[in-house]
C-alpha cells in the first residue's frame, strides 16, 4: 500500500493502485508530481501526478526490487535481489535502439550480474541477436544467436572470474 501526506505527515491518505496487491519495498519522489515505486516481483509503478494515478512499469524481471533512487524524473536505477540493477534514461518507457555503433546501452536488459548458473536477456524485440562471452584476454568463450525476445544462457560450466559480454544485432553493435 503507498499512502501520501500533503501536510508534513501529520495526516496520510491511502493512494490507489489500478495494479494487483502488491509489496513496495522503496518510493523515490523525484518532485511533487512525479513518483517511482518498487517492490516484490519486479513491481515498478510511477505517478506523473502527484499519486493521484499510478502507472505500471515493465521491468523485464520477476525478481524483487528493493530500492529506487533518480537522478532526475527520466534518470532512474532500481537495485533487487541476485545484484540486479536495472536502469532508465527514459523515465521507464522503453529504450530504442540507436544506429550509432558506438552505443553502450539500449533496448535490451540482463540479469543478474554476477551470475554463477544462468544469464537472462530480454530484448527491445525479436531480431538476429548474436550473444559473445570472451574472457578477459579477448578470446571467445561462448558465442548464441537467437531470434527470440527473451532468452536464457547457461554458463554453470564457465569458472568464476570476469567476463564481457558483447551483443551484436546485424549493423549495429550495441554493447559494449
């Protein structure tokens, strides 16, 4: 339950949710009119209107989020359990994949990092996504494609240590 107090707290007004019955574990006001939320399940919901709407989030993940914290009404990270971070510089509207080769971010997430047993990635949509891990002397330690918006990595059989992770989709490079 989110609740609002418009006269420093000493009254509080339930606010309500068009989403199922949720635990929010972390609110961040980023001004008087704008709001996040997170919780269990990958719950994220956001007020434009100072708590009088709320709106649903996609966050790609089912994993509980503990904190939100913003940068500026577009500029937000939310930290879960396993290490996951996800992020917005678009105020949790999806992210658009940009021509620019040298683009380090967009249009897709994955999860959690560190991993030890599985990688998830979840894709702006379906297309030719060519997944590289290399390690950290640049050779090639796990090469996927798949067509798929969602997809799983095994990597139970890769030693603990560091990894880089590169996605390619044809013409374009977008990480790293």
């Amino acid at each position: 339950m989110l609740i609002k107090s418009t006269d420093y707290g000493n009254t509080w007004t339930p606010l309500t949710i068009s989403v199922p019955t949720m635990n929010f574990n972390s609110v961040y006001l980023v001004s008087n009119n704008v709001a996040y939320a997170v919780g269990d399940y990958g719950a994220i919901v956001k007020t434009v209107d100072g708590g009088a709407t709320w709106q649903l989030q996609s966050a790609a993940t089912s994993f509980d989020l503990n904190s939100v914290y913003c940068l500026s009404a577009n500029d937000c990270y939310a930290a879960g359990d396993k290490g996951l971070i996800l992020k917005t510089t678009t105020g949790g509207n999806r992210l658009a994949i940009s021509d620019d080769a040298s683009t380090s971010e967009g249009g897709f997430i994955f999860y959690p990092n560190p991993a030890s047993d599985i990688l998830s990635f979840i894709f702006e949509g379906a297309a030719n996504h060519t997944i590289v891990i290399s390690n950290t002397l640049g050779q090639t330690i796990i090469q996927e494609r798949t067509l798929q918006k969602e997809f799983t990595l095994k990597i139970t059989h890769l030693p603990k240590g560091v990894y880089i992770i590169s996605l390619f989709i044809p013409k374009k490079k977008i990480f790293p």
